[in-house]
C-alpha cells in the first residue's frame, strides 16, 4: 500500500517503531503529487525542501531522539497562513509575490514538533468563498470527480487530504471554510472553539469569527494536529488562557448516555434528500451506540447568515485596507498620484468578490449606517450566541448537515450568489458563536460523492466532538471516512 | 436612506465601471433587506467580564526584523524608506 | 463696534516614554535610522496581531487620575479607518465609545487666578510613521519606526477664552505629564501635538458659534498664534456679513495663517467600529488605588503653595515649579534640610540657572546636590563665607561636585572676622590709598564704599564686609 493512503496515527506508529522513514513518505506524497496536481490544483505552492526536512527527521529518529508523534508527517498549510520565507499569497494577485518575514503562530508549532510542510494550499481569494473558485491560480477540483468543487474557502487543503497529496492540513474557518471542503471532500475537518488556536499570522478576514483548522483523513489525526497547534498565545489577546489535555492519543468510543440535540432548523427543505438521510442514518447509529437522542429548536439561526454576512463584511473592509501598495504586495504601475496609486493598486490586485465585500463591509460602517446595521447584527450575534449555549445547557453534541448537498458541480456555485451564501446556514452559527464544530464524512451520494455531517458543542467541548466522531468511525468500520482511499 | 455607492467606493478605495457600480447598488439594496430580517437590538450588557484581557509588560526586544527584512516585499524603495507618490493633503 | 468672545478647545496628543511600544515589543525610541524599530506587527504585516502594552494604560491612567477623571475600569478600543501612507494598517487602534478616562478637570493659573478647564476624556492609541522627502526621490519616503509608538489623547470641553488661558492650560499639561514622568514632552521631537478648535460669539450669546479646528499645530506659541489669527478670521468674516463655515483647517506658522483643509461636506469618515483583535482593558480596584497613591503634588497645587507658604511671585513660582527637577530640589533643601525657601529659590534662579543655560545641563546634570546647596545657604546666612565667595564655593560645586566647607578651606575663602588682622588689614589699606582717604575726609563720604571694597580686594574677597566697613569708617573719623 502507497505511504500516502495511510492516516497521520498509522504514519506515525510506523516510523517511531522505524518500519518506514519520514523520507519514503515524503517520496510517496511527492509522487502523488506529480501524478494528480494538475488534475486537482490543491496547491499554489509546492515546497522545494520537503525531502531536506523528511531527511532531517530521519536522522533524528536514527539517533534515538525523542521526537513528536507528528514529526516527519507531510502537511499542507492553506495559503493565508504566514510561512517565513515561503511565499503566502492568499491566492490573490495582491500578494502573488509576498514572501512573509516571520512563522504564524501554529507554523512554530508544526516546525517545532517537526512536521514536514509541503506546500501552500489553494482557497478562495482571502477566504472569501465556499469553492475555492475565487482563486487568483485557478479552482480546485474535487478528488472524488475533478468536475466537482473541493468546496472552500480551504478547497485545496481538503483536495490535497482527500486526495493523498498531503497527508494532514491546516486550513482556516470563518463562516464553514474548514467544514464545508471537509464534507465535500469526504475527510474530518475541525473548526476548533474561538480563542482556542493562535490567529497570529493568520491572513485576516473577519477576525472576530475565524480561527485556524484542521483537516484529516480521520478523528484521531485531526485530534493529533489540534492537540499541538491549540494553546494560549501571548502574541494572540483574543486566545483564551486555559489549560489544554493532550486529546491526540484520548478519545473514546464509549459515548453511552452522550446527549445528543437535533435542531429542526438545520432540516429544512433546502437540505438535499440524500444528505438528509445520511445524517438521520447517522444519528440512528448514535441511537444505537447508546446516546440520547432530543429535538431541540434553535428559531435564532435564521438570522445567522445575515448577520455573518455583516460582521464579517465589516471586518473584512478593515482588514483588507492594508493593501495599499505602498510595503508590500502589488502596486499598480505608473501612478502619479497617492490617490491614484491606492485606487488602482486595490482595483487591480484584489478579485471581484473580495471588493465586493470590502464594499459591503464599507457600507455598513459608513457613517449613517452604523446603527442600523452593524450595531443590529452585533445585538442579533449575542442572541444566536445564547441560544446555542442555552442549548449545551441540555444537550452535549448537535447534530446536523454540515452543508444543504453534497460537493456542487464546478461552475454551479458562480451561479447563484446569494443562494449560495444560504448555504452556509448551517456553520456560520458555530463561527458566530464561537464554539467548536466539525464535519465528519457519514455518506455517499448516488453519484459518488461523499456526504458530512456536522458535530457542535459548547465551547472548549473538542474532546467530546473527538469522542463522538471516533466512536462513529468505530460504529460505522471507517466506511466513511479517509478520502478517495477508503 | 439612499446609499452612494461611488462614495463608498472613494472611502474604501476602489474603482468600478458603471455597470459594476449598479450592481454594486443592487447588493447594497439586498442587504437592506437582508438587515430588515434581523430583530431589533435588544438591551443587552454592553461588556461581559469574562472577555477581559490579559496586558503584556512593558519589555522591549531586540529587533525582530533586520531593516533588509522590512523592505524586502516593498514595491519601490528608495534611501532605506517606502516610496511613494508625493503626499498632498 | 461688537465685543467678541473666543471659544477654545484642546486636543493634546501626547508620547508616552514607555520602553517599548503600545502594541509590540519594539523599541520605542525617537532619532533612530528609519525602518530599524520596526517588527510585523508595527508594520502592519498581513496576520500580525496587537497585544496591549500595561504601562501604556498605566500611564494613561495615572494622567487621568492627574486631571480628576474618572477612571473607566473596563474600556474597549475601536479602529478608526483612513488610508494615509504613514498609516500601515490603513486603520490606528484607538478608543471610541469608551475610552480609558472620562468627565475630569484641569485647575490651571491665569494671571494670577485659578481657573477650572473641563476634560472631556483622555484615550490611548498609537501613533503613525513618518514621510520623509530627500533630495534625489520626488516622491514621499516612509518611515515607520514612531508606528506604534504609545499616545493619549488628552481631549478638553470648550472651556477656554483666550489663547493666553490656552496657553496656560497647554503648559499645565506638559507639566502634569512631566511630574508623573509619563512624557518626555520634547516638542521639537514632537513628542506633544495639538489640534485647536476655535470658535467665536458675540458676548453674551449662549450658543456656541461654528467651530474649526484646527491641525499642525506643533508647538505652545504656535497654538497662541494660531488662535488669535483664527479668531480675527472669524470675527472679520462675520462682520463682513459671512458665515463660519465648519471645517478643518491646517496652520502654517511660517507664514503666519491658516488654510482650508477639508471641509464638512468632505469630511473624513472614520467608520470606528470595536478592535476585534483585542478584548478589554481592566483596571482593577487594587491596580487603580496603587496609581493614586502614585500621584505626586501636581503643578498648579505646587505653585500656589510656593505663593501662599513661601511668599514668592507668581514668576518666582511658575519658574521654580516649571521645571520638575528645580521643584523638586527646592523642596528637599526646604523640608528636608530646612534652609529658608527665598534663598534657595534665588540661588537656583540666577546663579544656578545661568551655570545651566551656559553649559545646557539640567540640574541633575550638574553635580549639586540638595544637601550641599542647603549647607552652603546656611554657611553664608552664618557669615561663615561672604555672598561672594559663597558664588565661588558654588561654581565648583556646579562643576566638580565637592562639600562646601571643604572647597571654602582648599580656595581659602573662609570670611574673616577677626578684628585683630581686619585692623592690620584696614591699616593697610588706608596707607596705600592717599587720596580716596583724602577725599573721604574732605567730605566725599561715598569715598567709603571704594576703601571697604579694596579691603574686599586686598583679602582675596574673605574679609567680613560689614565689620571691615566699619573699622574703616572708625579709622577714618
């Protein structure tokens, strides 16, 4: 069997009890690389000193040293993450040739434990997207039929999972950009709880809603990464100072007498006949697990695409005022004037959806428009945020779609704009409300692509969710999970 | 209230064509409506203590970015400093 | 023809002296090469995040405590959005809603008389970079090391009437920030700026005319100058028949005027929304009661004591209590070693002020110390050493440092007032003065000053002036 059909716990048995080096994995992965990028396009970067790193562990490993459990595992980072020295464009001509000065955050924390990057993945230009066809480099196709979205904004950290081209991502999510992907691309993905990961060097969008994520081929791989990229950080004011148990090697499959919410809202007629029957399937085999079943109502998350819609826009129009030409990135030529220079330098690097937003974003800070709008979403935020956490009161998981259907069709996204921003009924809520949630594959369409389900809980709840995905995967015999490999 | 769009385009520093301006206008007009959906603000405690943060001491490091490292992306550069088109206010 | 009445308000920007900068780690220090303080969070690199510096609200605060604010123990800070190229973020992290101090007040003297100016508020924000311009690139060159630098913006009510109460409320407020040691208060390093608004009714209206502010205002006399051509603009255009419009207006001190800016209808719109990349800032009770305790006397109480319990001017008072450190070493000689606060405050204003403006050393610069400068007072009151030799003895002091009774013995300026050798030195000096003495005795009686001042001479300055007067007078008679 190929090394990068395996899952990051297997890999990672494997080379601490020396049966394969790091090398021969990255070998492995480089090699499907070749044979299926420019079927895919996950990436926008691919790294020229994977082996040098896969090498470098070896002999650590030879020397007896005591290594991390996710040393020498490749792993594709989304391109809004800053890598020092390697090029991190956000998949937007405004940063095609930015290279940053410094690591994000959880860039240290992979370096440190020695995992091997491979490359940039693509997305949605700045994360704005759920196709990963706002890219600057082109979309991304999906594993399972290259005619298919990978979903986004982290298509190509899901499509590179997926797809064998990496064995372990990081992505980012601010409205579903983790889950979405996972659940069209059939692997785990995590949007760990607000404040819970370290959002310095992440390329900001809405800053308020997103946090880094993580994307694997199973639970426990995802609960690896998490495990070693969560934490307070000094450099992050908005990361929470707690203490983290180790959840890489902790999950349980007993989930008995687990209490498990089932929002009627997240039902609704949009969702796709087959995705719905999945996901009850899914909840029957919770049922039969021995977890508590309980209807629950969540009336408040017919407002949460609006209000995603305003704060993120918002926070959109601040964050992306930086790009301004004048330290780095794109600077349109020959301008004679500083007006002259912000203007075209703006209109020319960034893509049609990103000012869009910045527009938007403008609009509702504008002065007049402030109350009316902004302030009116912030107050409809905080309701949505109680209702859910009033909820966790009673239950200790909510189960719903991660998304209406599943992968759509290349092109068919474009299509219908706001129709798609409904789509994402179902994760903006746990982005509005901070809290931690993840899509777990627990289906096939007719056509052959692969059906999520997404697990919520309070926040700082990850174990739990770990939990839950791991005794399904146990329940279900992995028939679900770990790409187009299965 | 009547929004202006160009005047939103001047305060976030964008050009647009015509026709990208008035559909620009016309998603301006949907998240009206889109905001009309939401309740009205409730009353609510404007800050929670738990959302406190921690401050940092005042200690200074040695320089984190060499100067060749802070003008490295830069698009023009000129006497150790960003250039940019003469600033008239 | 009407009576006028200005109305001012003040916005002082002021540089923290923190270590290191609001939000980062940098080094927070003026006059280094351009772009060398700089990391990816002052500059504004795509992912970087702000971490809030505790002294900077320290600082702010103990202002605030200064100025009888109210001290908000939880307060947010907001983005205020504009693009400038000094700007990296394209938004300054500053306070809006809630800022840090609120509702305070400022007693600040005026000819003599005490008058109350109203704080709105007192915030904390960052301060921009610089533009450069050289001779070779046309364009503008930016410098980003004062990025970040922490500011608080000190934000009066419309309190003041004449650019001499602004004046006085500018000077308090340096001194303030000078006396809690929160300021370097350089203003040719524009380490203090102010924005002015001014507006103008006629006397005995209760409405508010329409105001300007305005900018580039970078030094005390330039805001008087600024005022005062603002008013007469003001006023003019209204007798003229016209109307104040509301704009910003930009001072050129050079030139002597102020020019339009920006006006209402294109005025900036700052789109503040809540900083989402920090939570907030609390004080805490015990926090708070620790930066009371830290307030030191404040200007405006120090002066009036130095009038009320000292008896000095209200320039005497002003020049002592202007500088922190000459304050400072007048109350250590008065009440720690009881020298008569009149001496010393004329000591350390001719003597000792001139050794400092000749040589640009502040007082702690010099090698004098409290207790040396009350021992000399004390030995000149005792007649121990003349007033003379008491400059001489306190020369060196100012140069290289020394006790007084010692450099009196090592110069040999010990006055004299043994009759015994003054009769021998009197003697003398008659002897060789044939025609002073002769004039004396014709009636010249001012002839005496000469002979007591060459007795003076003759003992090398060490003879006691009032005894030697008077043995001369005697020998003459």
């Amino acid at each position: 069997m190929k090394l990068y059909k395996k899952k990051a716990c297997e890999l990672s048995r494997m080379l601490r009890e020396r049966k394969i080096s790091s090398e021969e994995i990255c070998r492995d992965i480089l090699e499907r690389i070749d044979s299926t990028e420019s079927s895919t396009n996950a990436y926008i970067t691919v790294c020229d000193d994977i082996i040098e790193h896969a090498k470098a562990i070896d002999k650590a490993v030879a020397e007896g040293r005591d290594i991390h459990p996710l040393a020498g595992i490749p792993i594709a980072v989304k391109d809004n993450i800053s890598t020092k020295g390697l090029r991190t464009t956000c998949a937007s001509r405004m940063l095609e040739n930015y290279v940053p000065p410094y690591d994000a955050q959880v860039i240290t924390r992979l370096r440190q434990a020695g995992m091997v990057i491979t490359g940039k993945t693509n997305m949605d230009e700045f994360a704005m997207g759920s196709s990963t066809e706002n890219s600057y480099f082109g979309c991304t196709h999906n594993p399972y039929n290259y005619d298919h979205s990978a979903g986004g904004s982290s298509g190509g950290s899901a499509a590179a999972v997926a797809g064998g081209e990496a064995i372990l991502a990081l992505g980012s999510d601010t409205g579903g950009s983790v889950r979405q992907p996972a659940s069209f691309c059939g692997i785990t993905g995590l949007k760990p709880t607000y404040g819970s990961v370290s959002r310095y060097g992440l390329i900001a969008f809405a800053s308020s809603l997103e946090q880094v994520g993580v994307l694997g081929k199973c639970a426990a791989d995802t609960a690896m990464l998490y495990s070693l990229i969560c934490g307070h950080d000094s450099k992050d004011a908005t990361t929470a100072r707690r203490v983290y148990s180790d959840l890489s090697t902790g999950s349980s499959y007993n989930i008995k007498g687990m209490k498990i919410g089932i929002p009627e809202e997240y039902f609704g007629a949009d969702v796709s006949e087959e995705s719905a029957k999945a996901v009850y399937e899914s909840i029957s085999c919770f049922e039969k697990m021995g977890a508590e079943v309980r209807r629950i109502s969540l009336p408040n998350t017919k407002y949460a695409v609006n209000t995603y819609y305003i704060i993120s826009s918002a926070e959109a129009s601040s964050n992306l005022a930086r790009y301004d030409g004048v330290r780095y990135g794109f600077r349109a030529e020959s301008c004679s004037s500083l007006a002259e220079m912000y203007e075209r330098t703006r209109s020319e690097g960034f893509g049609s959806e990103v000012k869009r937003r910045i527009m938007l974003g403008t609009f509702v800070l504008s002065s007049g428009f402030y109350d009316d709008y902004y302030k009116k979403a912030l107050s409809a935020r905080n309701m949505i945020r109680q209702e859910l956490l009033d909820a966790f009161k009673e239950c200790d998981i909510i189960i719903t779609p991660t998304y209406p259907t599943p992968a759509l069709r290349l092109g068919d996204s474009a299509a219908d704009r706001m129709g798609l921003y409904n789509s994402d009924i179902f994760t903006v809520p746990a982005n509005i409300s901070g809290l931690p949630a993840m899509s777990v594959p627990c289906g096939m369409s007719s056509a052959g692509l692969p059906i999520g389900m997404q697990l919520m809980g309070a926040p700082f709840s990850e174990q739990l969710l770990f939990n839950a995905a791991y005794a399904f995967e146990c329940f279900t015999d992995e028939c679900f999970a770990g790409g187009v490999f299965r | 209230m009547k929004t202006d769009v160009s005047h939103i385009a001047r305060l976030a520093h964008l050009r647009f064509s015509e026709q990208e301006l008035s559909q620009m206008e016309k998603d301006m007009t949907e998240l009206a409506e889109m905001v009309k959906e939401l309740p009205d603000p409730q009353e609510q405690a404007v800050f929670s203590e738990d959302n406190v943060m921690q401050l940092r001491e005042d200690d200074a490091e040695p320089m984190s970015l060499s100067r060749q490292d802070v003008l490295a992306n830069a698009p023009l550069v000129q006497s150790g400093c960003f250039a940019v088109p003469k600033t008239v206010e | 023809m009407t009576e006028y009445e200005v109305v001012i308000g003040l916005e002082v920007h002021a540089e923290l002296n923190t270590k290191s900068k609001i939000y980062c780690s940098c080094l927070n220090r003026f006059g280094l090469q351009p772009n060398t303080a700089v990391c990816p969070v002052c500059m504004g690199l795509p992912g970087a995040l702000p971490v809030l510096n505790k002294k900077a609200v320290e600082y702010a605060a103990r202002m605030g405590l200064a100025l009888n604010c109210r001290i908000n123990t939880l307060s947010r800070q907001d983005r205020k959005n504009y693009f400038y190229p000094d700007l990296p973020k394209a938004y300054q992290i500053s306070q809006a809603d809630v800022p840090l101090c609120e509702n305070g007040f400022a007693d600040v003297l005026v000819n003599g008389s005490v008058k109350r100016i109203r704080i709105n508020r007192i915030h904390i924000e960052e301060d921009a970079g610089k533009l450069l311009h050289d001779d070779v690139y046309e364009g503008s060159l930016v410098d980003l090391n004062r990025c970040g630098v922490p500011l608080i913006e000190i934000v009066s009510e419309p309190d003041m009437r004449s650019s001499a109460e602004a004046k006085a409320f500018l000077d308090n407020i340096k001194m303030t920030l000078q006396y809690l040691c929160i300021s370097d208060c350089r203003m040719q390093e524009g380490s203090i700026r102010c924005d002015v608004n001014v507006s103008v009714r006629k006397k005995g209206e209760a409405a508010f005319g329409t105001r300007c502010e305005m900018k580039n205002v970078n030094s005390f006399s330039a805001a008087v100058r600024g005022i005062e051509y603002e008013a007469n603009r003001q006023i003019a255009l209204i007798e003229a028949g016209g109307t104040v419009e509301q704009e910003t207006r930009r001072w050129d001190d050079a030139k002597g005027k102020s020019i339009v800016m920006r006006t209402k209808e294109n005025a900036q719109d700052y789109r503040y929304f809540p900083e989402p990349d920090l939570s907030l800032i609390e004080i805490e009770e015990d926090t708070l009661d620790e930066l009371k305790r830290s307030i030191p006397e404040l200007p405006t109480e120090k002066i009036l004591r130095y009038m009320n319990d000292f008896g000095f001017t209200e320039i005497e008072a002003v020049l002592i209590a202007e500088d922190k450190e000459r304050a400072a070493f007048l109350d250590a000689c008065v009440s720690e070693h009881g020298s008569s606060p009149g001496s010393i405050c004329n000591w350390l204003l001719t003597d000792i002020a001139k050794f400092q403006n000749d040589t640009g050393r502040s007082l702690g610069e010099t090698y004098l110390t409290p207790i040396q400068l009350s021992e000399l007072v004390s030995m000149t009151e005792k007649g121990v050493i003349s007033n003379t030799a008491g400059k001489k003895v306190l020369a060196v002091m100012l140069q290289s440092g020394g006790d007084p009774e010692e450099i009196t013995e090592r110069l040999g300026l010990r006055q004299n007032s043994d009759p015994d050798s003054l009769i021998r030195l009197v003697k003398e000096v008659i002897a060789s003065n044939e025609k002073p003495v002769a004039d004396y005795r014709n009636g010249k009686k001012n002839a005496l000053g000469y002979i007591v001042g060459q007795c003076m001479k003759r003992s090398g300055g060490t003879a006691n002036p009032s005894m030697a007067r008077e043995l001369v007078a005697k020998s003459l008679e």
